[in-house]
C-alpha cells in the first residue's frame, strides 16, 4: 500500500529565513528551493551574496556578465550576482556520507572566505546566505541541519535538534515530515556528524 503522503505537497515561499545574524559569521542563513534560488530580485531584497546548491540534478546559469574568453559554441560562462558553490546530494538512497561531510566544510569554508580586490572576484560584499535544493525540503534542510549541529552543538546538541527548528522556519507541513528530510539524508547526515567529530577530536 502506497503512502498516502508521500504525493502530498504543501505550499511554501520560495525562501525562508533559518537564522538571523547567524553567531561567528554575522549573516542571516536563508533555506529555499529552485525558484528562490533563481529569482535576482528576491536576492537583491535580502541581500543574498552566497548561494549554496545541495542539488546534484539542479543547475542554475547565474552568469550575468560573459567572461571575455567566451566564444561559441561554448556554453555560457563569466560572473554573476552572487558567490556559487554547489555539492551534488542525491534526494534519497545513495548519498555516501562523506558527500555530507564535505558539503559541511565547503559550506563552513564559504562563510569564511574573503575576496580578494580583483576584477575578477566582483561579489566582495559577504551578504546573506542561501541554501537550497530542488524544493528546499529534503537535501538543503540534511546539509543545513548538520552545518547547525556541528557548529553550534550548545544549541543543537543532536541533528534532530535542528532539523525541528529548520521544519519550524520553513513551515514544513507535519505531513511532509517523514521526507523533510528523506529519512536516507538523515542517516548519511548522522555519519558524517560522527565523522565530522571523530576529526575534530584527533586535532591538537
């Protein structure tokens, strides 16, 4: 017997802010989907810098100036709006937990990044971050609930700790509960939480 809600969607916007000021980087942590995630207006509003794909199925062309080597037929590439980074997870089975893992260092290494004063780094301005997946629902909450969890375990002390207050901010509906995240996502995550600490823990 199907799930009867695992067809059932609920509306959302296309972005909800997670974490205002966000303590140790000062910047306020949105979660969303594709459309937030492509929508420059939104960004420009809530001052969205960063923008962290978790999707591997999901590519966003965020080149709004051409880089001077482009000729065609190359496909489109130079600059944009925002700084980029984006992880590959799968919405389901078949995420190693080391693709969490380094989803968690990437992200934590992107708020502590500075640009350089180059042309060619135009996005200097650390802004408000964006995560985001297909539907901001299942592989965005898993990368941001291990990021809230490892950074800020006073207050998350278990990933489950976080993933209620990202439910709670998104306004996921109970009903979604048992894929928001998928319930894979949330055992890759676990893993690469105790990874995460096992590394932490061999370091002087």
């Amino acid at each position: 017997m199907t799930n009867s809600h695992a067809k059932k969607r609920y509306p959302r916007p296309p972005m909800s802010l997670i974490v205002q000021n966000i303590d140790g980087y000062h910047v306020d942590v949105y979660l969303g989907g594709s459309v937030g995630a492509a929508d420059h207006q939104l960004h420009q509003q809530h001052n969205i810098k960063v923008i962290f794909n978790c999707a591997v199925n999901l590519d966003i062309d965020f080149a709004s100036t051409t880089d001077q080597k482009h000729q065609p037929p190359l496909l489109n590439f130079g600059t944009g709006h925002v700084r980029y980074y984006k992880i590959g997870l799968i919405d389901g089975p078949g995420n190693p937990p080391e693709m969490l893992l380094s989803g968690y260092y990437l992200l934590r290494a992107a708020l502590r990044q500075r640009m350089p004063e180059k042309a060619s780094y135009p996005v200097k301005e650390q802004g408000n971050l964006l995560i985001h997946c297909r539907g901001g629902r299942s592989r965005s909450v898993a990368l941001l609930a291990l990021f809230l969890h490892l950074e800020y375990p006073q207050t998350y002390p278990n990933l489950q700790s976080a993933i209620d207050l990202i439910r709670d901010k998104r306004a996921l509906h109970p009903d979604e509960w048992h894929e928001t995240p998928k319930p894979a996502l949330i055992h890759a995550a676990e893993q690469a939480a105790s990874m995460a600490k096992h590394l932490q823990s061999m370091t002087p």
